[in-house]
C-alpha cells in the first residue's frame, strides 16, 4: 500500500469520527449489528452476544463491529468503516492482511494440492517447511509436530515432555495463557472462570507460581535487587519433599506474558529460569506463540536472554493467517517419543496441511528479507518512547510502560496500584470511535495493549499515537 493511499484512509477514519460513535449500538440505519443478532442464532449465543446484549456484562458496552476484509494494516467492517489494525488480530497478522505474496502461495498450493495424508503419506511441501522451521529456530531445536492450533501445540509440548522424561506434573505460572482446551487449560492460569465450569475433567497435576512481575512483585521484593526471588522460590519448592520434584516433567513459561498483561520480566529472569531447569534435570517449555516470529523486535523472545528451551509452541504470526502450529524440540526430547509400528500414538487429520506449510514457507521468506525483526525493534522503541511521554502527562492513570518491540503495553493503575479496569475499556472503546482497533488485557483487563503488523507504515503509528492522547485525556475526563 502506497503512501498516497495510507493517508487517504487515515483521512477517512479522521473524517468519519460519528460513523465510529455510532457503530455496534444496534442502530439499523447506522451499524450492521443485525449480523451480530444473526450470528447469535447460528454460533453459541454465549460467544457472540458478548457486549451489551448481557445487562451486567462488563466489557465494552457496544457489540463488536463485524470485520468485512483487510489490506496492510487497515481491516474494513460490514458498513464500510476502515480501521488500524493495532492488535493484527490477536498478534497473527504479522505481515499485513491479505498479504499479496502470502495469497499467492495459498494459492498456488492450493491449485496444487490441498490436502495431504498426515502422518500417513506427507507432503513435499511439509518438508519444504519443517526443514526451514528448522534453520530459523534457536539453537538445536530441530524436531518439529505440527497441528492447527497454540493449544494443540501446548498440549502436544506436554506430551514431547512426558514421553522424554517419564513424568507427569508441570510447574506452570499465575496469570499464564496457554490455550483453553483441556490439557492447555490445566498449565493455565490466567483467569479461574475458564476453568470452573470443566473442573472435574482438568488435570491437577500442575502447581503455580508466581511469574516476574516486578510492579506486583509477590515477593514485596525491589526491582534489580532482588535476585530472582520467584526463582528461588520454585527452587526452594522443589527442594520440599512435598513439593513433587521428582515428578515434574517440565515447566512451561511464556518468555513475554500476554494475555496476562504484556509483562515483561527483567532481564536474566529466563536465563536464571533455564539454569534452574538443568541443574533440576526439568525440561522448560516455552510458549512463543505470541512472541515469536518477530514479535518482540527478536525472532523469539527467549533470544533476549540467549536461552534455548528444550520445546517451544508457535503459531500465530508462524503463517501470518493460515490455521498453523508446532512444537518444536531437540533431539535428546524427540529421542522418548516411539517410533511408529502400527498407528501413530499422536496425529490428526490435517496434520502439516501443505497450504499451511506453504504459507509458512513464505511467511519466514517475507520475515527474513524485510528485516521486520529489526523493523519491529525500531517502531517499538518509538512507540516506547510516545507511551513514557503520555505516561508522564498521567502518573495518576499509568502506572508502567512496558513491552518489547511491536508488543507494548500501558498499565492503568492508580498510585497505589489498584486496576483501573473501567478506564481502560472506556480508552479502548474511544480509540474504537477513533477508527483504532485495539484490546484490554491482564487479570483485571486494566492494561491498554497493542500488538500491530509488523510492517505498520510510522504514519499509521504516528496517527495512533495522536489519537491515543486525545483519548485518553478524554476518557479522564469524564472519569473525574
């Protein structure tokens, strides 16, 4: 997309400011949310009426805008209303929606094959990708089992850790997402009401700790002086006989929390966490599927550290859109897994789709020759630097700037810390007014959180940047 054409849509999202207000209030003549009342019919009604049409519900008081097509990193609606995208669909839409190179390979896959036979007879194309998988992940992670899902990848991470170690309980973190399937779900620890109602299906076999969150440090510890205090915790755990250390198989972390809020935990912390699993002969799993492929101005988080896991989940921005996901080991892991006799002990349908793999092919193409790793540092310490300076124009409201690379983060927090939740979803509902698409995350849904391509034109992060202010200023406002 040219420049000419970003500021033409950038002018329309500015000009068409009421069109935004009005949108997702039930207004026939103003919004398309007869297709959410439509959808409501055919779907689970507890997925799409999830806004205003439950009295109570907190969350943003609108229905959610009904998304039509994308280009770059604009997304229109069914009424015709163009949006940034500042969250690229849930951190997938690394390389910009309907990616011109990333169709065609689709494409062309599919006009050649579109399905294989699984494990049973793969494809070329597979190959292809797993072998390029390969020489773009760290250190020895070399073996890789394909599936469609993060949370198939998690749960087929928990099995690569069972099979190579014989054990069956997992250290995982509070405030961690994972997937919500019911393997994925017994290592997370996100919010308890995902696991409530399936309680009596959900493995028990794993503890929680606290994860490194120096602002709610659980520890009451001082940043940078408290050497690893969380770390030493696990490690005291494991010292207890009660605490099960010679049952625990792996400990599964994600290097960047975010669905828990963006929080990146200081320097060393993962290092001191791989140290800790060697020395305990613990396997540690890392869930990149947010952060990896570029993500955190890295190609994987874990990289920050100069730590290689013994298995990481990806997905997400692995295809950029295509239904995709691995996880990925080192050998001496992929050793414990049987070899195939008669029926393959873990597999599914689709396994290593050839589209999916074509797509990924291309998607690790696009990443490497555009340098949208270094892209991704370069806009994300920019946007940094802007989120510090509104910070500072509201320390009573923003408690932490935080992120790294194209994943940041504003906490809203009083000065004592208390979440500001119904601040954040009213800047986030305005930014939606403003034509900027973007999510409230962390236990209390009180933290602004972004995640855009990572090809954003500035112009489009300068305009958010703009709009970001305004909003917040007022949202506070009227808060007050």
């Amino acid at each position: 997309m040219n420049a000419s054409r970003i500021k033409e849509l950038l002018g329309e999202i500015a000009s068409r400011r009421e069109e935004y207000r009005r949108s997702g209030f039930g207004d026939a003549s103003a919004s398309s949310t007869h297709l959410v009342d439509e959808l409501a019919v055919v779907e689970c009604a507890g997925l799409t009426a999830r806004r205003a049409r439950f009295d109570g519900e907190a969350g943003i008081e609108r229905d959610p805008v009904v998304l039509s097509r994308g280009e770059g990193a604009f997304l229109w609606d069914a009424d015709g209303l163009p949006y940034v995208d500042m969250g690229a669909c849930f951190a997938v839409a690394a390389y910009g929606h309907a990616n011109p190179e990333i169709v065609g390979a689709l494409t062309e896959q599919a006009q050649r094959l579109m399905h294989g036979m699984g494990d049973v007879y793969p494809t070329d194309t597979k190959v292809s990708f797993l072998k390029a998988l390969a020489a773009y992940a760290p250190g020895n992670l070399s073996g890789a089992l394909l599936s469609q899902s993060g949370a198939e990848a998690v749960e087929t991470a928990m099995k690569m850790a069972q099979m190579a170690t014989g054990k069956n309980r997992f250290i995982a973190f509070e405030s961690s997402y994972h997937g919500l399937s019911y393997g994925a779900l017994s290592v997370t620890g996100h919010q308890n009401r995902f696991k409530e109602p399936f309680a009596g299906r959900i493995c028990q076999q794993t503890t929680f700790v606290p994860y490194a969150n120096c602002l709610r440090c659980a520890f009451g510890c001082e940043p940078d002086t408290c050497g690893f205090a969380c770390i030493r915790y696990i490690e005291r755990m494991l010292e207890l006989p009660s605490g099960g250390a010679g049952d625990v198989a792996a400990i599964i972390a994600e290097p960047i929390q975010g669905r828990g809020g963006d929080v990146v935990p200081p320097k060393g912390w993962l290092k001191a966490l791989r140290e800790l699993c060697t020395r305990r002969n613990i396997l540690l799993i890392l869930d990149e599927i947010y952060t990896g492929f570029g993500r955190t101005g890295y190609r994987f988080a874990c990289e920050r550290d100069d730590v290689v896991p013994d298995i990481m989940c990806l997905g997400k921005a692995m295809t950029g859109g295509f239904p995709l996901s691995a996880a990925i080991a080192t050998p001496e892991v992929l050793s414990g897994w049987p070899l195939n006799t008669t029926e393959a002990i873990h597999t599914s349908t689709f396994l290593g789709n050839p589209m999916g793999c074509a797509v990924g092919l291309k998607a690790l193409e696009i990443l490497e020759r555009d340098d949208l790793v270094g892209q991704s540092r370069q806009k994300g310490d920019w946007i940094q630097e802007q989120f510090r300076r509104i910070q500072a124009k509201y320390p009573r409201y923003i408690a932490q700037v935080r992120g790294s690379g194209l994943m940041q983060a504003l906490e809203m927090a009083d000065q004592t810390l208390n979440p500001l939740t119904d601040l954040a979803i009213r800047i986030v509902d305005e930014m939606r007014s403003r034509g900027f698409i973007l999510l409230p995350s962390g236990p209390w849904s009180h933290v602004i959180s972004i995640a855009p391509p990572l090809m954003i034109p500035m112009e489009c992060l300068e305009a958010f940047i703009r709009e970001l202010d305004a909003g917040i200023a007022c949202c506070i406002a009227e808060s007050e």
